[in-house]
C-alpha cells in the first residue's frame, strides 16, 4: 500500500511554526501538541493548505506564503476612528489589543494605532496582514 499523501479530504497531523521574514516566530507546535485538521474544511489559510499537497509522513518543509495566500493585505477600512469617550476606563497605549464584539456579538480583536484626549484608532486588520510568513512544517500522520 502507498503512502498517503496530503490532499483534498485528507485528515492531517503535524508540527508547525509561523516566521516572519526577520526569523520571529510567531505561533508554534514543536513545543506542544501536534495540529491535527481536515484537508479542505477551511480551517486553515488557502495558501499554506496548497503548500502542503503532495507531502508525506516524515517531510519537512520551510513553506513560504506571501500575504496574499496568507492573512491578505492590511484593508484601510478596517482602520476606524472612534471617540475617546468610549474608552473613558481604559488605560490606553499604542499598541494595546482591544476586544470588542460585533453585531453577531462575536469577539473581534483590534489594536490601539493612536490616541489622543479626543479620539481613538483602532486597526481591526489582522496583525498578520501584509506580512510575507515562513511556515515551517512536519509532517506526523496523513489519513485518507
């Protein structure tokens, strides 16, 4: 029996580290648990999931994704002025991360860019967007 190999529908375990282009990472599993995820379910960034296609149990690969198969470029409407009343409890700082909800009521994170004793702006973009990654990859297990 040939070995599986990572494609549509595959079920897939393995090791991961996210870079940035200076060698920072970001988000890793070589420390912890390996990810496991379903090949097509939309759980992961199209471009790192169409890296992976083809590879096998035991491979090892430096997988580079620009922003564009990755967290997409930086949206300047997700960039949003709001008035500083609506922060009167907080203690702000540029690059304060700052939970709000939607109108579904879902968490969604945005990032102190500027203030001022007037207004504040808050970056909604993923930190990610517009950044070339580097993810580094093993792979554990591949399942039909």
């Amino acid at each position: 029996m040939s070995e599986s190999r990572i494609g549509q529908g595959t079920q897939v375990t393995l090791h991961f580290a996210i870079k940035l282009e200076n060698g920072d990472v970001v988000d890793s599993t070589f420390d912890k648990q390996p990810a496991t995820f379903n090949v097509g379910d939309g759980s992961l960034l199209p471009g790192f999931e169409t890296a992976l296609y083809g590879l096998k149990s035991g491979d090892r690969r430096s997988l580079p994704i620009a922003p564009e198969q990755g967290f997409g470029q930086p949206n300047p409407q997700n960039v949003q002025v709001l008035p500083r009343s609506q922060f009167a409890a907080m203690e702000l700082s540029e690059g304060l991360l700052v939970i709000f909800n939607d109108a579904a009521n879902a968490e969604l994170p945005g990032v102190v860019k500027a203030f001022d004793d007037n207004q504040v702006t808050i970056d909604f973009n993923h930190p990610l967007s517009g950044k070339n990654l580097t993810f580094d990859v093993e792979i554990i297990e591949v399942k039909p």
